[in-house]
C-alpha cells in the first residue's frame, strides 16, 4: 500500500494465497508471504526487463507527466501573485511618472519637439480607508483566493493520486490472476491426462474423459482471458505515465498488506472536519460569499473614502530645467462622501436582500457539506469493517477449500472422487483465489480513500 505515512497504522504483515503447482500433486496451494508472492508472479508472468513499480513510485510518476496537476500548480502559482500583487497596493503607496509635450497646435501650427517644453512630473497616491472595499479587505480576498487556489491545487493531485493508485492495483491484480489462470491450467492439463490414462484403463468412463477436456478448454478460455485484462491493464497503466503502451512493467507491493486495527480512532471524525479538503474550500467559497455580501451592502450605504496624495513637477527630465525638490511639490490627504441611492433607494434595497439571501444559501451549504463528510466517514468506516472481515472469510475459504481439493485429488488418482467433484473443487478453489486477490486491493483502496476523507495527501 502506497498512499503515505499516515496509512501506516493501518497495517500489519499478513500471508496470501497464491495458486502453485508442486511435484507433490497435480495442484495445490501453499500459503506464502505476499513479497515472495509478488517475486514469483513476476518471474512467470513479466520479463526480467520491466520496470518496477511500487504504488508511491507510480503515484509520483503520474503526478509528474500529470496535465492536470501541472494546470492546477499554474493557477496556485497565478493566485500566489495576485495575493503578493495586493499586499503591496495595500501595504505601499503607488507611483506614477509623468511627460508630456506638445507636438502640434493651433497657436504654432508646426510639428516640433522642444526639451524647454516637456511638462514632467512624479506623483503618488494611497488609499488609507474605504468603508466599502478598503485596503484590508482586498487583502483579506486575495489571501482568500490563493488559499482557495492551493486547495483546488491539492484535490487536483489528491485525484490524481487516487486515478494512478487505482491503475497501479488494476494492473497488480490482473498479472497476479493470469498466475492463478497459469497454474490452473496446469492442473487441468494434468487432470485430462490422468483421465485419459484411467479411461485407457477401463477406471474412468468416456463421459469423464469428455468433460475433463471441456475443463481443459475452458481454463485455456480463462487464460486468454486474464491475459487480455492484463495488457488492457498494461495499457491503461503506461497510458497514466505518458509512455509507450506496451512497455512491460512490474508491480511491488509491500509486505505490510492491509489489516486494520479495529475500531477506527474516534478522533477521525475531528479529523476530517478540519482537514477534508472540499470542506475546506467549502468555508472558503462561504468567507467569500461574506466578504462580497458585506461589500455590496457598504457599497449600497453612504461610501467614505480617504486618500493621500503627493506630486512633483518640473523634474528635470529630457535635459530640461528642473526646480529644487521643495519647489513644485504638492501633497495632502482628502476625504469623500457619496450615497447613491438610486430611485428612492429601492434598488438599493432589494440589492441588499439579495445579497443576504446569498449569504445564507452559502451558509446552507457549508453546513450541507459538514453533514454529508459526516455520513461519508461513517459510512466509509463501516465499510472498510465489512472489507476487513469479508477478506478474513475469504483467506479461510482459500485454506478450507485447499485442503478440500487436495484431498478429492488423492481420491481422483486412486478412483474415488468423481471428476465431477475435483472440477467443482478447483473452481471454487481458482474463485476464492481470485476473490482474495480483489479484495486484499479493495481494501487497499479503501483505505485510500479513508486518507483522503481525513484530508491526508496520499502522494506523501
């Protein structure tokens, strides 16, 4: 399981199944840890040239040939800008340099350009208050804005992150089930064999003989099945990466495959209130919604504003004669006061209830989404419960129907046990093994995406 640190509470090593052939019989299981099991599957099912993936590995590779993630990253970078571009206007006055000459008018109608006659000047100016949108206030929204943008950022390689997670487990699952497909070919091959040796024999009869060749046919059907999934996985997998298609890739999983410690920490909840990232952007939008509320309102009321201003002409520029510094210079602050109020003030007070009812659909829907990240946490809990005790029954079933097989196969080679029932064995023993293999990854997944509730970066 690759989805970050965070995820490591989750884990303890565990032993998985795989479906091996063996001297000792014609087939049967053998319980082995996952890591020699990935070894094994590997060196069967792709050649030695792959590159190995492990899930984080994959995750940053997919990130980094990511389109997605890198538009989201430019438009973090944009609002950073836009937040440091307002802090100055706030925090510093602007300036602004003036010249000026006339070309051509009517008193001298000749086109000229004299240095004597270039008017120059340099001048500043500074908003100190706006009871509608003062300085502070443009501060508070571009910080807003970049916040809002480093969080569309995140999501954006969050979703990522869980595309390329689930592509890395598509792919992981669909070699191994070519293995389980491979040996259990193997052992029909080798049960149609000792069939047709009993039925050479007089032990088994034609009918037998028949429907142990069908079994035969139909595991080489389920072969070319699991290995079509397995290139279509391939493809899909390389596709992520912005590589050739084809390129043959290996799968890592680590030895600590996933068994939850139950109950999940109660602190989860808190958690993921505070650190979901669509919850966060959620306030975001509904601080937004506040501010702009606020704003029309002190826009629709008496508007106060109070400037500073400075200026200074006959600079010198161009090599014309300047002034000394104290001379030509005028500064000052001003104060203004306007109240539209439209006709009779209706529009502005339909405005202003308009505005409020904004704000209050805002604040409905924060509290919308509280709610549902509630039921989705509680609901993913109990989910990965059931997936914790569903994978427990599968690995006894895998064990059980073993033992089940191995026994109707010591039977079949001695007469008893009917091909009938060794094909009904097998199959369930190839089910459970391929069930085990979907929900060992189910789990994984889920998993992630309990991280992803909880606001933790999966990438990480």
């Amino acid at each position: 399981m690759g989805p970050g640190a965070g995820a490591r509470r989750f884990y303890t090593p565990v032993k998985i199944y795989i479906l091996l052939s063996s001297g000792d019989g014609p087939f049967m299981t053998r319980a082995i840890t996952l890591s020699r099991a990935v070894l094994l599957c590997f060196a069967l099912a792709v050649p030695c040239a792959a590159e190995a993936f492990t899930p984080k590995a994959y995750i940053r590779a997919v990130l980094d040939s990511s389109l997605t993630a890198r538009r989201a990253e430019e438009a973090f970078k944009q609002a950073g800008n836009a937040y440091w571009t307002s802090f100055l206007d706030t925090v510093f006055p602007s300036f602004s340099l003036n010249a000026s000459n006339s070309l051509y008018d009517d008193s001298d109608p000749v086109w000229r350009f004299r240095k004597k006659e270039v008017a120059s000047s340099l001048s500043a100016s500074w908003n100190l208050y706006d009871s509608a949108s003062g300085p502070a206030l443009r501060l508070k929204k571009a910080r807003l804005e970049r916040e809002s943008a480093e969080l569309a950022f995140l999501t954006a390689r969050q979703n990522e992150s869980m595309k390329a997670l689930r592509q890395f487990y598509a792919l992981f699952s669909a070699q191994k089930k070519v293995i389980t497909a491979r040996m259990n070919l193997a052992s029909r091959e080798r049960q149609y064999k000792d069939t047709n040796e009993q039925y050479q024999s007089g032990t088994r009869s034609r009918i037998e003989t028949t429907q142990s060749e069908g079994d035969k046919l139909q595991s080489e059907l389920s072969l070319a099945q699991a290995e079509s999934a397995a290139l279509k996985a391939l493809i899909a997998f390389n596709d992520l990466l912005g590589a050739d298609l084809e390129t043959p890739r290996e799968t890592e999983v680590s030895t600590r495959n996933a068994a939850v410690a139950l109950p999940l920490p109660k602190d989860d909840l808190d958690r993921a209130l505070e650190n979901n990232f669509a919850l966060r952007q959620q306030r975001i939008v509904f601080e937004k919604t506040r501010l702009a509320e606020r704003e029309g309102i002190m826009a629709d009321l008496p508007r106060l504003k109070l400037d500073a201003a400075w200026s200074k002409s006959s600079l010198g520029l161009f090599g014309t004669p300047g002034g000394a510094w104290h001379e030509d210079r005028t500064y000052g602050v001003g104060a203004s006061l306007s109240f539209p109020f439209g006709f009779l003030g209706a529009q502005k007070y339909l405005d202003i209830k308009t505005r409020k009812s904004a704000l209050r659909a805002a604040d409905l829907e924060l509290r919308d989404a509280v709610r549902r990240l509630k039921a989705g946490l509680l609901s993913a809990q109990k989910d990965i419960e059931l997936q914790v005790k569903t994978r427990k029954l599968i690995e006894f079933q895998v064990k059980a129907q073993k033992e089940a097989t191995e026994n109707l196969l010591d039977e079949y080679s001695q007469g008893g046990a009917s091909s009938l029932q060794l094909d009904a064995a097998q199959t369930k023993l190839l089910d459970a093994s391929n069930n085990q293999i979907d929900a060992v990854n189910d789990l994984d997944l889920a998993l992630a995406d309990y991280m992803v509730l909880l606001g933790e970066k999966i990438w990480e």
